[in-house]
C-alpha cells in the first residue's frame, strides 16, 4: 500500500468517526425540525360567527295566579315543588287563611243577626198590620151604624136628630177612610222595613258567600295533568313557603311542552346581521353532544336591557326548535344558538397573530417583533376581520411566542 492510499485510510476513519458523533451510520433519517406556519394578512372570505345564549321557554302555558281576597299580605303557606309532575285537580300552592277564617266567624255572626232581626221585623209588621185591619173593622162598623141612623127620613124624626144623624154619618165616614188610609200606610212601612231588612239579611249572605269563595280561592289546583314550574319572585328567586306573593301575579305555571321554543339575546351591536328564517344550530348546555337544527322565526321590533343600570341593549329572538323532545326538554334549560352567516371578502388577519396593549386596545404582532395598533372587526375562531392596520401581505408572528 503506498503512502497516499494509507493517509486516504487515516482521513476516511477520522471523517466516519466525526460523522458517528453526529449519528453518522444511523439507519434512521434525522427527524426534520418543525417550522411554524407563517402568519400574515391576507383578503380572503370571511364567515362570521355568532353565538347567542338563551334558554327554552313554553310559548302557551296555564298560569296559577295569587288569588285577590282584598287581604294583604298574601303569603304561601304551600307551594309544590319546582318540576313537579301534578294531576289534574291536584293542589298545586296553598295560601294562608287563618285572616279570612276569622273575617269569615264574624260575617256568619252578622247574617245570623240579620236573618233573627228579620224575623223579630215580620213579626212587628203583622202586629201592626192586625191593628190596622181591627181598626178598619171597627170603623167600617161605625159608619155602617151610622149610615143607618142617617137614611131614616126626615119626616119621621125631628129636624135636630136628622142633622145630628147627617154629622154622625160624615164623621164616621171621615174615620173609615183614615182607617183605610191607616192600612195602607202600615202595609206600605211594614213591605219597606221587611224589604230593608232583607236586603241586610241578603247582604250579609253574599258577603258569606264572596268569603267562602275567597277562602276555596286560596287553595290553587292544576288544571290538567303536566309539570309545574314555580315562578320568581320579587327577591330574585323561586318563590318558596313564607313568601308574600301580588295578588293577579303567578305564582306557578303550566307549560305547554309541545309549545317549547328558544328565546335568546342578540345585542344591539349585532342588530341587523341577520334575519328571520335564517337556519341554525340548537345546543342545549344539558346535552352537549347533541347538536338540533332551528329556524329563527322572530327578532323583537324594541331592545331592551338586562338591567335597570345596564348600557348594553338586546332584541329578543325567538328559534323554533327541530324534533322536541318533551320527555328530556324543560323550560329554563340554558340553550346556545350558533349561526354561521354567508361569507364575504375581507382583509383578515389571524387571531393568533392578535395581541393586546396595557389598556386594552387590540395590536398586530409584526414578523419583525414590532406591534402596531390596529382596529378589528367581527372575528370566528380562526381570524378577525381588519378594518385598520398593516396591508394585505404583512408578514406576522405569533404573539404568545413573540411576548
């Protein structure tokens, strides 16, 4: 072997020996080293992404409302149990009547006073009336007398009996007409004292009656077989036993559950974004898993506000909901709508290029490190649309990775 094929030897062991450092004779290749996928603004569609929250509400339900018995306060003494399935003719709330019962002794003592005093006034009334009619008698007898006394001719009695006869006759005819006129008036003020009395009689009844029937009142019963729903009250929550309650003010009700919609909040700021009839996804908090189909049937013509202190405002929606299940749905679930609205081009960028300054506002991650302020518009998951910053193009970093 000659000298250069032994130095050729020498370089090859040391150049195998470098390698073997570096895996060299490994029969597995190196894995490649991940390189992030580059980030920039670019004009592409955009799919807007809403998500709404609601719940599922009954559109027709029977409401159980605090009877007006011109009491105050009404308080509950029992109240079933909110999602409690009830009877028809079942007792759904109980309001106490200890108030009434009392009211009620009382009245009843009233219309038993009357009802005697009526009696004790028939009474008086016939008396006076017999009195009427023997002095009527007596005075019809009188004038009968008299009248014969008077028809005897003149001719045969002297002048001074036939006057004194004519005298008798017209009084006693004068004393058989007050007698009449005596009866008459007697009739007339014993019909209206009879007539008073038992309107009192009659009063007293009805007042009776209007008390019993306040009393069946207090007692609230389920109007066909369902669930009940307990409703809330003015402390924030369900009403419960002890709780005073308005009267015309439900205090329960009955939902329809075939009747089971979604009612939703979209915010003022989304207004106008979408439209009745559009298609959308149902998922109920309770069943995750399950994705429903809807249709958007109403949007409210008025926003209101969450509360009397809010700034922020919201139209009601209303989704009629595919397939009701009435075995697993209940009014109040919590519901999410999901509507994924028609694409349109727009300058995007992608959200993980989005960072945040001290204060809030909304920056780009620059490729360079550099964070320039910027103005979004609505966002999907993915990317936001860019209404100000950088141009189409700008190369971006990820700002988690950049700090």
């Amino acid at each position: 072997m000659s000298w250069s094929d032994g130095r050729a030897g020498v370089l090859l062991v040391q150049v195998c020996l470098g390698l073997s450092l570096a895996g060299c004779g490994s029969t597995t290749a190196p894995a490649a080293t991940e390189r992030p996928q580059s980030l920039s603004i670019e004009v592409g569609p955009f799919r807007e992404h809403h998500l709404l929250s609601g719940e599922l509400v009954a559109e027709t339900a029977d409401y159980l409302l605090t009877p007006n018995t011109n009491q105050w306060p009404v308080t509950i003494r029992w109240l079933a149990d909110d999602g409690q399935e009830v009877a028809e003719g079942e007792t759904v709330a109980e309001f106490d009547n200890s108030q009434l019962v009392s009211n009620l002794e009382q009245l009843t003592a009233r219309w038993t006073e009357a009802q005697n005093e009526l009696l004790l006034e028939r009474s008086r009334v016939r008396e006076s009336l017999a009195q009427a009619h023997y002095d009527l008698e007596q005075s019809q007898g009188a004038f009968e007398k008299a009248r014969m006394a008077a028809d005897v001719p003149a001719e045969l009695s002297s002048r001074q009996d036939f006057e004194q006869g004519r005298l008798e006759l017209a009084k006693a005819e004068l004393d058989l007409e007050q007698a009449r006129q005596a009866l008459r008036t007697r009739s007339l003020a014993g019909e209206k004292a009879l007539a008073v009395q038992t309107e009192t009689v009659d009063k007293a009844r009805r007042a009776v009656e209007r008390l019993q029937e306040d009393l069946e009142k207090l007692r609230l019963t389920a109007p066909r077989d369902g669930l009940v729903l307990v409703a809330t009250g003015r402390l924030g929550r369900t009403y419960q036993t002890g709780d005073s309650a308005i009267p015309g003010v439900p205090v329960a009700s009955m939902p329809d559950l075939q009747t089971l919609m979604v009612e939703a909040k979209l915010f003022d700021v989304d207004d106008g974004k979408i439209a009745t009839g559009q298609r959308v996804q149902v998922i109920l908090d309770a069943f995750p898993d399950e994705i429903l189909r809807g249709t958007l049937r109403e949007i409210t013509d008025f926003a209101d506000q969450p509360a009397a202190d809010s700034t922020r405002r919201f139209f009601k929606v209303r989704v009629d909901v595919d397939g009701i299940d009435a075995d697993r749905m209940r009014p109040g679930m919590s519901v999410r709508v999901v509507l994924d609205l028609e694409p349109y081009d727009a300058l995007l960028i992608p959200r993980p290029a989005i960072a945040w300054s001290p204060d809030g506002a909304p920056e780009a991650q620059l490729a360079a490190g550099r964070r320039v302020p910027i103005r979004l518009g609505p966002c999907n998951p993915r990317q936001c649309v860019l209404e100000e910053g950088p141009a189409a193009g700008t190369a971006l970093g990820r700002a988690r990775d950049l700090g």
